[in-house]
C-alpha cells in the first residue's frame, strides 16, 4: 500500500465516458500518498469537471496550453518532467493516435511530446474503434517505443457492444502504476516474491538460414515473451532474456542475448542455467534447412526449384523440462494453435514435461500474432484457467503474478 508514497503521478484526462472512472482513481493513488497532477483536456471536460478533479487532487488542474497564469506558476515543458509518470486515461483512439503520429495540438499532446518520463496509456473505446487496423497500428508503434498499456478489458460498453475496448478498472491502473514506479521494490524484498530468483525468457521468432539471404522464420514480434521478461523483472526476478530477431525494445532491468537461430537459442538457454524459472515463449522453427547455401540460391530460366532438405530443430522447452539437477523449478510453455487449441495444448504439455503451457489461437482472424494483445488459456495440472483478452502487458502481470504464487 506504500509503494507509491512521494511519487508523482501526471495524470492527463481525455474525453471519453470512462473519464467517469478517473476520480476513483485518484481517489486510490491519494491513498496510497502518491501525488496526482490533472491535465484535462476539452473534450474530457465534457465528461469530468475541474473542479471535481481539483478538490480530488487538492492542485491546480491544467488546461489551456497558452494559459500565461499556468505558464508563469509552471510551464508545460517542466510540467511535463515533474511527475515520475504520465498515465493517459482514459486513452482515447484520438489521444493515441495523436501519440503515434507526433502530434502536439494542446498542452495533453504537447505534454505527452516534451516529457521524458515514461507513459502509461489505459486504452478506452468503442470495440470497433478498438480493433480497427489503424488503432492496433498506433498501438504498436507505442508499444516499440516503450509506452506502457494497462487494459482494455472486455465486456459490456455504453454503447451497447460487447468486446475489448472497456478501460481498466480503477484498481488495475493503480497495480500497473506500482509495477511501473517500483521495479526496484526487490531491494528490500518486502514486495518482491521473486528476489533471488532467476528467470530465463525466450522471446520472438528464430530465423533459420536457407541461404545469405533467406531464412525460415514466423510472424512472431516478441512483444509477448518481452513483456513477461519484464513483469518478471518488476516482481524481483534476475531475467536473462534470449531474444530471437525483432523489432521491439529491449526492456530494461533485464540482461538480453540477442541470437537468431533455433540452436544459437537453446545454446545460450543452457548457458543461462541454473535457474528456477523459465518461460519459453519464442515462436521457434520447427525444421531448418539441412545445410544452408554458401552463396546466394540463384533462379535459373527453365530449371527446377531447388529442393530443401529439412531437419528437425532442437526441442527448447522438452530439453528444459527434461528431469535432472539443472530443470528449473517451473517450466511454462506456449503453445500457439490454429486448430484443435486445448486439445493440442494440453498434450504439449505432457509431452514436453512442462509444468504449465500458456495456449493462446494464432488464426489469423484473431490478430494476435505480431499484435498488441493475447487471449490465453493457462494450462497446468491442476485445470484450465481461462484468460479474457487483455494487452500483451497484462498478460504479462498476470502470469508473472501466478508464476510468484506458485513459487511462494
């Protein structure tokens, strides 16, 4: 309850109906002795009142970017590095896509350009609006450049649809907060459940070499294995993330080897050990080409296609579930199916001798291959636990979260 005492928090309010929400919320940061500064937009004044956020805050809530009273109290640029964090809640379609492009037409979006603190964004919209391509594209580019995300959850909206596209509770804001502004809480241990623990990560696709210039890989982008690497990380965890070829950052308090192919993947896993976790979460190629060309696979006019011997790659999370001195206490799985999805996952499960497999649909009618958000099922001995489907970054938390339980 008191990891948030003397942190600031900026919080910017667009307008959307959550904005309803947003009181509560400061109402629980408050709480916790977390000091809360308000930017309210115009359209989100439509929904929340100054004033109401001002007695709630018990500060000057700002608006106008050429107020010269608020510019000469305090200017936007040094409003905008005073807090510890940005929460953007609720974050509209509008707000994010704005965020994407670099826009700066108010003092939220000019706030959100100048700061140099990190930013959370609590996505709230219509489910449509929520899964449209151009949505899912701002969101991961905010995701590559390290914006944070909380929600949204699914369910019944105000406008009558059901999907994603409902923002966070109140609660889950403030955890996503605490997760965010305390990743060093594993130096006093009191908050950490998993200081002294040692987790590896795969994360990503592998890239199998046909040629110098081709190789067999998969639409993986990472962004779920890093995020568990970094939720583990939050909770205290030393993570070793062992990366396949992608795009997204690198997140940070975590130590990452960079590899490319299936092999260079189980090799630096096994370096890694002894550890008591591990969460194989790369998408990892089934086969590679037997012996791939020297030189560049050249097409020859009236000449038959080449033909590629392929071999079976090594089993990462068979061979790290596999019983002996150096197994990790738990291992997790993923299993990504199109067809047959329990089915299959469940006698993954057992036939890798994992612990847990974290089964999720990768048709592509789904999105969630290379997307921002996940719908899994947690497999392990004891049932089925079946996930809503939430941000990437939320399914992290939470399975960092069962992971520490388990463990404690």
């Amino acid at each position: 309850m008191r990891d948030l005492a003397g942190k600031r928090v900026l919080l910017i309010v667009p307008g959307g109906i959550a904005a309803f929400k947003i009181p509560e919320l400061i109402r629980l940061l408050r709480g916790r002795d977390c000091g809360v500064t308000c930017v309210l937009t115009q359209s989100g004044a439509q929904f929340v009142t100054k004033l109401t956020l001002q007695a709630l805050t018990e500060t000057t809530v700002y608006s106008d970017l050429f107020s010269l009273t608020d510019e000469n109290e305090m200017g936007h640029i040094q409003l905008s590095r005073s807090a510890d964090l940005v929460v953007v809640a609720p974050a509209t379609a509008n707000i994010l896509a704005k965020m994407a492009a670099g826009i700066g037409d108010d003092l939220a979006t000019t706030l959100l350009l100048a700061t140099d603190k990190p930013v959370l964004a609590a996505p709230a919209m219509n489910v449509r609006m929520w899964l449209h391509a151009a949505t899912q594209a701002n969101m991961a580019l905010l995701a590559a450049r390290g914006v944070a995300v909380v929600g949204p959850d699914e369910g019944a909206m105000a406008c009558n649809e059901y999907g994603p596209g409902r923002m966070s509770e109140p609660p889950a804001i403030v955890e996503a907060i605490e997760a965010l502004l305390s990743p060093s809480r594993a130096l006093n241990g009191k908050h950490a459940p998993l200081a002294g623990k040692h987790a590896i990560v795969t994360s990503g696709p592998t890239h199998e070499p046909i040629d110098p210039l081709r190789y067999i890989a998969n639409r993986s982008s990472g962004r779920q294995g890093h995020a568990i690497a970094a939720s583990l990380a939050a909770l205290g965890a030393r993570v070793t993330l062992v990366s396949g070829p992608v795009s997204v950052p690198d997140p940070r308090g975590v130590t990452v080897v960079h590899v490319e192919s299936a092999r260079q993947m189980l090799a630096a896993c096994q370096d890694a050990l002894p550890a008591e976790i591990a969460v194989c979460a790369a998408a990892v190629a089934d086969w590679r080409v037997a012996s791939a060309a020297s030189g560049k696979i050249k097409k020859t006019p009236g000449a038959a296609p080449p033909t590629l011997e392929l071999v079976p790659n090594p089993d990462i999370l068979a061979t790290l579930a596999a019983p002996g001195p150096r197994r990790p206490a738990l291992v997790v799985g993923f299993a990504a199916e199109t067809d047959d999805l329990m089915a299959n996952a469940q006698a993954k499960r057992v036939r890798k001798g994992c612990d847990w497999i974290v089964a999720n649909d990768v048709s592509p009618e789904t999105g969630i291959m290379g997307g921002v958000e996940n719908a899994v099922h947690l497999i392990t001995a004891d049932g089925v636990e079946d996930w809503p489907r939430l941000a990437k970054d939320e399914v992290a938390r939470r399975l960092a979260a069962r992971i520490a339980e388990a463990l404690g």
